[in-house]
C-alpha cells in the first residue's frame, strides 16, 4: 500500500530551500567545526550543480585535523539535529554516512527530502596503496572535489591507477564496507513503520555499487586509464545498455528498477512491496558484482598471470 505525500513546492521554492540548507551548513561548519578541520568539500554531481530537486543528495568530505579533539564530531552531530528541526516543516533531511551508517530522520514527512552525506577523512590516513580505505572509488571523489573552505589537502592525495591487479588485491576488502551493512539492515528498523528506510539505504546500496564499482569491474584496461567510467556518474541513462553489454539481462533489468526507484521517490517512499523489491535488487546487484570480481580472478589466474 502506497501513502503518499505530496508536495506542493514549486521547482522554484525547493532550489531556494537547498539553496538555503547549503549555505547554512557551510557556514556554521566553517564558524563552528572550522579550528578542527583542514578543510570543507563539496564532491560527487552535485559539486558541479546537479541536484535532482525530487531526491536532492548532498555530499561533503570534512577533513579532519590530526589530534581534534573528539568534540568535533559531536558538535557537528549538533548541527545537523539542529537544521533538521528548523527546516522539519519544509523537508525531511536524511542523514547519513554511507555505506556504515544511515540516521533516523525527522518523523516530519512533508513530501519534500533531503539527503546529506558528509563524511569524515582525516588527512593522514590519505596515503598507500588504499588512500582513507576507499578504493578506487576515491578517485571519483578526487576528481569531482570543489573546496568550500580551508587548504586543498586532497591535491597531495594520490589514489593509485586503477588496473586488472589492483582490482584483484584491494576489491574484496573495500567493497565489503558497500554490502555487508545491507544483510544487517533489516535487524536495525522497525517494520513496518520503517520500511522507507530500508528502501533508502537499499537504494543507496545499489546506487553505490552499479555507480562506482560495477562499472569499473567490467572495464577494460584502456578504459580504466582514460577515467571513462566519469561519464556514467553523470549521466546515469547510460547504466542500463552498459550493464545489459557487459554483464546480463538481469542485472540491468535490476539497474533499471534502481533507476526508476530514484525518478519516483516520493510516489514509491512508502510502498512496502516497493521497499522490499528494492532491497531484494540491491543485493542481487551485490552477488553480480562479486561473480564479476571471480571472473576476473579466474581470466588473470588461469592465463598464466601472477600478482606482483
């Protein structure tokens, strides 16, 4: 049973509403949280102005000074309570650190939502093989950075080129920070009254996968090398023949229902059948992507190659 809420914002009147959000956010983190941090981040679209006013997705990178004091991370926990209250009448605010953890929201459903992403780094993790433990996906985030304030210390980061070895060595132990969180969510909600959470944090986990990870996997060598993976971050019509090319029928089929979750959000927010189609898709995501890495390992191996 679908309930939905409808809003009756104009496109107008929710740009002014993030408009506003953001330059709250920015502005009390600098003045607030700013002695603690090296520096604010916008990254991913939405850096370079494409937010979808149906599910806008904000996502910041804090850069953490080495020894802050702890208070740092409380403050900004403050912050966001405090925002999400003020503007409750206007929009829902959606907090989260994906893919570890994803925060109740205000109970205030106006037919209007807003996601935030503001993740920690610190700034002496930002070396290695595994810059902050990310993976290739970094690199993304690297490329898409726009400084909102403090020095531009992700300029000295240097994510290492994404190659068949690299895949192999470092793939399993970062993307399980992607998937292992979904085969615990159902535990962490209440059902039912929560199942547009699990929806949330299932679509999230899909997009995430299909978007920076599933791409990559089923690139070829000169495609890693040239970053073509870029164009599927910001046009994701293209998801769907890639993944119909590259891996099969069903996972593009499930790309699709990803995709057509994202362009009716607030129509299928609290559709139950909705919610667990959606986690059933983020999963299968997941196995299609893992039977992708084992391909790759088997090709490698069995060619004669060995890992240096």
């Amino acid at each position: 049973m679908s309930i939905i809420v409808q809003s009756t914002l104009t496109d107008a009147e929710k740009t002014k509403i993030i408009e506003d959000f953001i330059s709250e956010y920015e502005t009390r983190v600098q003045e607030e949280c700013g002695h603690a941090l090296d520096a604010l981040y916008r990254h991913g679209s939405y850096a370079f102005g494409k937010v979808n006013l149906d599910f806008p997705d904000l996502n910041y990178l804090l850069v953490v000074k080495k020894g802050a004091h702890p208070n740092i991370f409380l403050r900004h926990g403050q912050i966001l309570r405090e925002m999400s209250n003020v503007i409750k009448e206007k929009a829902q605010v959606m907090v989260e650190f994906r893919p570890n953890r994803y925060i109740y929201p205000s109970k205030n459903d106006v037919g209007f939502e807003i996601s935030i992403d503001p993740q920690y780094i610190h700034a002496e993790d930002g070396v290695g093989d595994v810059p902050f433990g990310w993976g290739w996906v970094l690199q993304g985030s690297l490329d898409t950075r726009k400084l909102v304030f403090g020095e531009d210390v992700l300029e000295k980061v240097v994510q290492p080129p994404l190659t068949t070895e690299y895949i192999i060595k470092y793939f399993p132990g970062c993307y399980s920070h992607i998937w292992l969180p979904l085969e615990r969510a159902p535990v962490q909600y209440k059902m039912p009254d929560d199942y547009y959470l699990l929806l949330h944090e299932a679509y999230c986990v899909a997009k995430m996968s299909a978007i920076g990870w599933g791409v990559n996997l089923a690139m070829t060598e000169e495609e890693m090398e040239s970053k073509a993976w870029l164009k599927y971050m910001f046009d994701k019509n293209e998801l769907i023949p890639f993944y119909h090319e590259r891996y099969d029928e069903k996972t593009a089929k499930n790309v699709e229902y990803m995709l057509n979750v994202r362009d009716h959000w607030m129509e299928y927010k609290h559709d139950t059948e909705v919610a667990i189609r959606m986690y059933q898709v983020a999963y299968q995501i997941v196995m299609a992507l893992k039977v992708k890495y084992g391909q790759i390992c088997h090709d490698f191996f069995s060619s004669g190659r060995t890992l240096k």
